[in-house]
C-alpha cells in the first residue's frame, strides 16, 4: 500500500501528461488526488509573479558564498533554512534582502535565473515575466550590466535549451526612496529592450503606490508596461488599489486580494481588464472584519482575471507553481476547469505578440481537450 502524499509527489514529478501516448491519458476530468496532481503538473502554465530574488535557494547561497569568498553566518543549508522564520512583511524582507548579498557577478544572476527557469520548465511553464529588485544590487556596488546582462543570457540559454520564454520587469522597491528608484530606472533604461515592464514592491506601508508617480510615467514612456504589488491587508488598501487602477493606470495587479472587499472597484478592475497575479502561498489570506477569507476563491467568483503564482518560492518551502497550484486546487477547491481557466487568464494577459498568445492558447486547448474538458 502506497502512503497517498508518495502517490501525489511521485504524480507531479512524473513525465508530463501531454507527453503520455493517447491510451495513457485519462479520458475524463481528474476525479481524484491522484489524477488531479497528474493534471496540474501537466497543464501548460504561466508565471508572472515570482521574484528572482525570491527563488535564490539555500544551496544556491552557499554555492555563491564559496564561489565569491564571503562566509555566511549559517553551518549549513538546513541550518539557514531553520532561519526562514517571519511573521510579517517586514520580518520576511529583512531575510530575504539578507540573502541576496551572495549576489554579486554577472554569472551569480545567470545562475539565479537559468535555476528558476529550469524549475519552471520542468513544471511545464511555458512562459513566464519575472520580477528583480535592482536598487538592493546597485547599491552593494553591482554594475546594472552584470544584473540585467546575466539575466538576459540566462533567459536566452533556457529558451534555446529549454524550450521556455521569459521577459523581465523592474522592480521599484518602495520602501526605499524615490531618488533611488528613479536611480536605478535611469541605469536600467539604456538597457530598455531587455525589459518587459516596471513593477512596484516590497514594505507597503507608509509607501503608497503615487509615490512612484513619476517613474510609472517615465517608463511607460520608455515603452515599458506597468504593473504593480498592492499586497493584502495594508493600510489604505483600497485606496491604494484605486489610486493603481485610477491614477496610476496600472495595466496588472500583483496580489490585490482586498479588492473583493469592494464590489465598485471590483466592477472598475472587470471594466478595465485587469489582471490580477495572485500568490496562494502568501497573498491568499484577506482578513475581512478579523475573519480571513478566501480571497482566490472569491477573486474567481467575482469574474476576475485571476492567475496563480509562487512569489518567492525559496523562501515559502520551495513550492514552485505545481505545488501552489495543488495546495490552491485543495484551499480553494479549484475544478479542473477553473484550473484551465486560471491558466487561460494568464496567457491572455501576457506582455506578448498575438501569435504567441495563440499558440499557448493552442496548446493549452488542447491538454484541456485531452482530458475531456471543453476549453
Ligand atoms: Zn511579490
């Protein structure tokens, strides 16, 4: 008798369904655990939330440390994981920016990103825009060039290797000063074409998104897309998700799960479009009136564009999206249609040529169609 949770992990790591021969397949809709980890490890995805920063792993850390001859203040890999202890915001930024000091040349970034994407790959993303955090690089000394260059090769190597795509967006990191963000889109800007769009994150509160008013319109101007993290329970948040949509004409959302609190704005962000980055693993939970709420479930219910991400999966139990996608599929019983729809929503709203879109669209009808759903 096989344990269940073996069963389900050996389901998500096995070859990919679509790769199955016909006979192999199911020939109906998932009905079981088993089944349903088969379909979700499957089903061609998108990702448009993860922080690079965020999938830096502790063995990676160690292997930088040595290669860059810095100690860390750790005996071992499980003993810096032991670390990975917050109870907040500001608790989870202070390991996480800690960690990124391994971070230094051009190869350092190539790594970083060429082990995200293959993670991504073997999880069957086919696509995906990633977020990095260039004011906390500039500022220890690292050239934008190693940054932006050791990216962009490693996202080169993985589409020719791998088979993925991927596009960049930069981060403004609120919590710092608008000098500096404006700083670090003035150095990256030469470099424009490497880059998909601008985003906003890291520490909220005391930091509203108009703060940045000038670098959105900068980079827009730059011909970059502008996204934004208005993240769950902050103070204002309704505000602050008003002032995104509203004045600062954001064209995503990442997190954005108080706005079910709002059937008007909810009616705004339908009317415009907007496509809102949800990551289970840290943004599921929307406190309303003390009781939290399931804010993906009602996300879905209220007819929102809704896609689900793993933000910084290093730091959330190295649960890439599968893993979010299958404890999301249990959280928020998630049909398998949903699931498909989900994964609908996110390659319609990528920052990508039409005959891209088509063929992830494409592809995506027909694993849905192999598994006897209409897509
Ligand atoms: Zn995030």
């Amino acid at each position: 008798m096989h344990d269940r949770r073996q069963i389900i992990r050996a389901a998500i790591a096995a070859p990919l369904a679509c790769a199955l021969p016909g006979w192999a397949r199911a020939a109906t809709p998932p009905t079981d655990d088993v089944a349903m980890a088969r379909f979700i490890a499957g089903l061609p995805k998108a990702e448009f939330h993860v922080h690079l920063e965020g999938t830096l792993e502790a063995e990676m850390k160690f292997a930088l440390a040595k290669r860059n001859n810095l100690s860390l203040p750790y005996a071992d890999v499980e003993a810096m994981k032991r670390s990975y202890i917050y109870h907040d915001l500001p608790s989870f930024l202070k390991i996480y920016y800690d960690g990124m000091q391994v971070l230094l040349t051009e190869q350092d970034f190539y790594d970083l990103a060429y082990g995200y994407l293959s993670k991504a790959a073997s999880q069957n993303v086919l696509y995906a825009e990633m977020f990095f955090d260039p004011q906390e690089h500039l500022k220890r000394g690292v050239p934008i060039e190693a940054v932006i260059g050791g990216i962009t090769r490693a996202r080169a190597d993985a589409a020719k290797t791998l088979g993925i795509q991927s596009q960049l967006i930069l981060c403004f990191m609120r919590d710092l000063s608008a000098a500096s963000a404006m700083e670090a889109l003035d150095a990256a800007l030469p470099y424009k074409d490497k880059l998909v769009g601008v985003g906003l994150d890291s520490d909220e509160k005391g930091n509203p998104p108009e703060k940045f008013a000038e670098h959105f319109a900068k980079a827009r101007a730059a011909g970059l897309h502008v996204t934004m993290h208005c993240d769950v329970n902050q103070e204002n948040t309704l505000g602050n998700i008003r002032t995104a949509l509203v004045d600062l004409k954001a064209e995503r959302i990442d997190h954005g799960g108080n706005i079910v609190q709002s059937p008007e704005l909810v009616a705004l962000a339908k009317s415009l479009g907007i496509p809102f980055t949800v990551c289970p693993t840290f943004s599921g939970k929307v406190m309303d009136d003390g009781q939290p709420i399931n804010a993906l479930r009602e996300m879905l219910d209220a007819g929102l564009k809704v896609s689900v991400n793993s933000d910084d999966p290093a730091y959330m139990g190295s649960e890439y999206i599968t893993e979010v996608l299958v404890r999301a599929q249990k959280d928020s019983a998630l049909t398998p249609a949903e699931l498909v729809r989900i994964e609908r929503n996110a390659f319609e709203t990528a920052w990508i040529p039409a005959e891209q879109r088509d063929g992830y669209l494409a592809r995506l009808d027909a694993y849905a169609q192999s598994w006897d759903l209409t897509a």
